[in-house]
C-alpha cells in the first residue's frame, strides 16, 4: 500500500516592488493617491478600501518602502510606550485591517494618531469595510477619519483579474502561458479572494498528482 503523498506548504515568493503592482481602472485612482504621498493626502492621513486580498496590504508596503513608515500590530502595541515619537524626525505609521480593532482599541488608535500627527509624520489606515460602516464610538477619532484622504479598490475588472491570476502563480513559481490564464479567468468568482483560491487550489492539486498545470489539468479542477 502506497504512503499518501506529503505536500509542505512552502510560502509563495511574493514580489511587492511598486513596478510589478498590477495597475488597472479598478485600483489606479488607490494607486495614485498612495503613490502622491505626502501631496494629495489631506491631514497626513489616508484610508485605503477594499475587499480581502485586493491588494491593500500590496500598497501599504509599497508606501512604507516611498516613506520608510513602521507598520504596527496593535494586538502587540503598549500606548504608553512613547519612545516610537520621540526622535526628532517625523513617524510615518502603517495599521492595517484597522475594523478588527474598533471599538476596542480606538483610544490606542486615537493615541497613535496625534502622536504620528504630532510627530509632523502621516499615518495610513487599511480596511476591508467601507469608512462610514467602521464601529468607532469616539467623537474624535470618528471625526480625524472623516477629515481623512479615502482610497477605495474597487471590484476587479477582467485586465486586473488577468494579471493577478499570472502574479499568483508567478509568486509560486509556477509559469503558465496567457492563453490558460485567459482560459481560467472567466470561470472563476470575480474576487481578489476568488483568485487566490483558485490558483491555491490549482497548485495543490498539481503538487499532489505531480501534474504540470496545463487548461486540460485545470478543466479537470473546475469539472469541466
């Protein structure tokens, strides 16, 4: 009896330089105002919208490679720990996923917020919810979001799709040709989310029957 298979669940390389990011009508206007820094960002400050896996966290370290912010994990992050603030050069600050932490933490936010201000620094916020649907319940920090620069990606139209189903399976080390890409593309959820799994799901099964990924490999996957 033959032992199953071990597939290790190596990390994709992922490539976040500013060049490879994918640039189409659904995200430019995101795009640009990340990459306007510090000139469009009304109070040093900008929230950037959109779904899971739609490229906000893409963004986010292509802005801290533009301005050399910290990104920090506020599940981790002491508020009465100042010594972040007290160099002489302004902080640039990146908290992503910001509703995970509402109402919670907003007083931290809050705290982190005038001192990046303060510190004459710009702070960006990621979410995955709409600004105005965010559950923040202090009258001042509502009000410094509501003063804030809002980027929103929208939902993936087919170019963005196309290349990201090709950066996907580029970041696993899997060369596909245009032509499957195209194949795939219009039988998938249109979602960043959707994307990622199919090509997770495609790669897995590739690595488990030893299969090169090929559209007769990838009809098999879909049912087709």
């Amino acid at each position: 009896m033959n032992a199953p298979q071990i597939i290790f669940d190596f990390l994709p390389q992922k490539s976040f330089l500013q060049d490879d990011f994918i640039v189409s009508p659904s995200n430019i206007d995101a795009y640009r105002m990340v990459t306007s820094w510090p000139r469009l960002w009304e109070n040093k400050c900008l929230v950037l919208c959109g779904e899971k896996a739609c490229g906000k966290s893409y963004l986010s370290k292509i802005w801290q490679e533009i301005s050399g912010a910290k990104i920090i994990d506020l599940d981790k992050f002491d508020e009465n720990n100042t010594r972040l603030f007290n160099g002489p050069k302004p902080v640039n600050i990146i908290i992503e996923d910001i509703e995970k932490f509402l109402p919670a933490r907003e007083e931290t936010i809050f705290h982190i917020y005038n001192n990046v201000i303060n510190s004459k620094g710009s702070i960006l916020f990621t979410t995955s919810k709409p600004l105005l649907s965010l559950d923040v319940k202090l009258p001042d920090l509502r009000s410094r979001l509501g003063a804030a620069g809002v980027a929103n990606i929208m939902q993936p139209d087919n170019e963005l799709l196309k290349g990201l189903v090709f950066k996907q399976f580029s970041d696993l080390q899997i060369h596909v040709p245009m032509n499957l890409v195209e194949f795939l593309v219009p039988r998938i959820e249109r979602s960043f989310e959707g994307v990622v799994k199919i090509v997770e799901l495609i790669n897995r099964k590739s690595l488990e029957g030893k299969r090169s990924v090929t559209i007769p490999f990838v009809k098999e996957i879909l049912g087709l």
